[in-house]
C-alpha cells in the first residue's frame, strides 16, 4: 500500500504493526499522519460516515488529538523560524 509522509513523497506503508488512534487495535494496513495512525477499516468508516451517525461525534472527538498535533507543530515551526 502507498501514502505521502510528510513532505507529500510516496512511499511504501510501514508493514509492521501500529496502533489505530480510533479503535486502539493493532493493524498491519491503514495510514500514519504525524505520528498518529489510522487503520483503513476507521478511515473508510470516517469518509461513509454521516454527520448525523452516532459515531460522528466520536471520530471527531478522536480526531481532536491529531488536530492539536498538527497546532502544536506549526507553532513549534513558526517559534523556531523566528528565533533564527
């Protein structure tokens, strides 16, 4: 399977086992953003998944933590690009 890491190349995904950040299994497939993963039975239930859904709620508060990830990053840049 192929995905982007950070710098948007393709590269191979990782075949060992990680961590979903939604379901908390253990899965061999799915996608890394950051440093979070998401296995592809959660990421096809979060694209089908309806804003009325009962699970809507849940994967946006799940979410929630990649959110802050990607905040924090960005703040850690822009402090770092003006102390140079």
């Amino acid at each position: 399977m192929l995905g982007l890491n950070n710098q948007g190349t393709v590269m191979n995904m990782e075949m060992n086992r990680s961590v979903c950040m939604i379901c908390e299994r253990e899965c061999t497939e799915g996608i890394h953003i950051l440093s979070q993963f998401i296995c592809t039975d959660c990421e096809q239930d979060i694209c089908r998944t309806n804003v009325d859904d009962d699970l809507y709620d849940y994967f946006v508060a799940r979410l929630r933590a990649l959110w802050g990830e990607m905040v924090r990053l960005d703040t850690e840049r822009s402090n770092g690009s003006t102390l140079s």
